[in-house]
C-alpha cells in the first residue's frame, strides 16, 4: 500500500472568508500530476497542500511563515508563501548567479 503524502493543512484554509475545497491535479505539463491542493470558489486562487518544495534554509515569507521553492514559467525558481497567505514571491537569486556564471563560461 502506497504511503500518505503529508499533507500541509490539518483543515481548509480560508480565502475569501470561506473554506476553501480540497482537490487533486490531473496530468499536466508542469509536472504536479496527482498532487492535492485547496482552490478558492471565488477568486480562483490555489495552494497545494504538500511539502514539495518546502525546505530548512528557504526564506521566510511576508507573513513570517514558511515559503515553497517552486519552478514557474518564464522563471528558473521563485519562492512563494506556502500556505497562500501573502502574496511573497521572491526570484532564487543563486539561480541567477549561476546562470550568469555559465554565460561567462561560454564567452571564454
């Protein structure tokens, strides 16, 4: 029997002023095929609830808490509020030196 993915929340954020519905990804091109998440009836706004990305040394966010390192598109990796209480989004700035340092490789 598969394990239990862990979740983030023990009950149901709230946006909007109302609990929000738990649901499970499909298959899609961005690689979260089957993961859960909380999705707001009003404003559409979304937040898994699973630890992926979420790790010891990522930088709090806007409201103190937890943030999720997460790849999006246009982006190499940004950090958002994991729980979706803020709207903290920070680029990965490591990820940018490194980019910057491979393009200085290539021009030597």
């Amino acid at each position: 029997m598969p394990r239990a993915i862990p979740r983030l929340f023990s009950r149901a954020p709230l946006c909007c002023e109302l609990r929000m519905t738990r649901r499970q990804t499909r298959d899609n091109s961005k690689g979260n095929m089957n993961r859960c998440f909380y999705s707001c009836g009003e404003c559409r706004r979304m937040v898994f609830d699973d630890w992926e990305g979420i790790r010891d040394g990522n930088p709090l966010c806007g409201c103190g808490e937890i943030s999720r390192g997460q790849v999006e598109l246009g982006c190499s990796y940004v950090f958002r509020c994991a729980r979706g209480k803020c709207d903290y989004r920070v680029e990965d700035e490591e990820d940018e030196e490194d980019e910057e340092d491979e393009e200085d490789e290539e021009d030597d």
